[in-house]
C-alpha cells in the first residue's frame, strides 16, 4: 500500500523564479508503505525545485500540482544523504499517492533519476552511495 500525504495543499512559487517552491504548511510522508513507521517531516517555510529540462516542459509542466509534493520529498530525501535511487523510488510513490497513471509515474521516475544522477556526477564528482569519488575498495 501506498503512503499518504498530510493534508498539506499549500504550496506556492516563490516569487522571482521560475521552478522553485515553498511549502506554506508541515508536509508528513510515510516512507516506504503505510504502516511503516518512518515518517518524513518536511517543515513549513521548506523551499523545494522541481527540475524539468525546458525542452521537456511539453511533456511535464514544472506547475503540475500533482507532482510537486512528490518533488518536495525528493529533494528533501536528498538533502538528508539519501542515495538517489531511494530519493527517486520515494517521488514514484508519492506520484501514485497522488494518482498518477502508473505509466505516467514510472516515465517520471526514470527522467528523475536519470536526471538527478546526471546533474551529481557533473557537478559532485561524488557517488553518494559510498560518499567517496570512486574507485576501488
């Protein structure tokens, strides 16, 4: 079963950009299933990007209420040390939390990893998995 989100509906650009959003409320999400136990709570005032290349904004509108609070998780995960595959898994179940068609999600979550991966080995030089820039064991 999937988790759930908290009642949080407020979310607002910040004004002056173009993808970034604030959270106007607690954001609560249940990681892995419901009944887990491993809450994630993003505060209120908490700032969060939903990145779509421009290219692609045809296919996925960076204002698409129902992924930005999959969004939020994401780069919340992220900002914690989570690898990116987990931060991505967690956005997929936050996209079918808020009924994204299956496919629909499972594209998203592809693009995001994929995405996210790309951006941390241009930018990073690290692999978070294991903190260091590679190599041997």
């Amino acid at each position: 079963m999937a988790s759930e989100f908290s009642c949080c509906e407020e979310f607002f650009l910040v004004e002056g950009t173009r993808t970034t959003y604030q959270l106007g409320c607690d954001l609560i999400w249940e990681i892995g299933s419901r009944g887990s136990g491993w809450i994630l709570k993003i505060p209120k005032g908490t700032k969060f990007d939903i990145s779509v290349p421009r290219p692609l904004e045809w296919l996925q509108s960076p204002h698409d209420r129902r992924v930005l609070l999959g969004a939020a998780v994401h780069d919340e995960l992220l900002l914690r040390g989570q690898h990116v595959i987990f931060a991505a898994a967690e956005f997929y179940r936050a996209l079918r939390a808020r009924r994204t068609p299956v496919a629909r999600a499972w594209m998203l979550f592809f693009s995001t990893l994929a995405w996210t991966s790309a951006r941390r080995a241009l930018f990073s030089g690290k692999d978070r998995l294991n903190g260091s820039a590679g190599g041997s064991c």
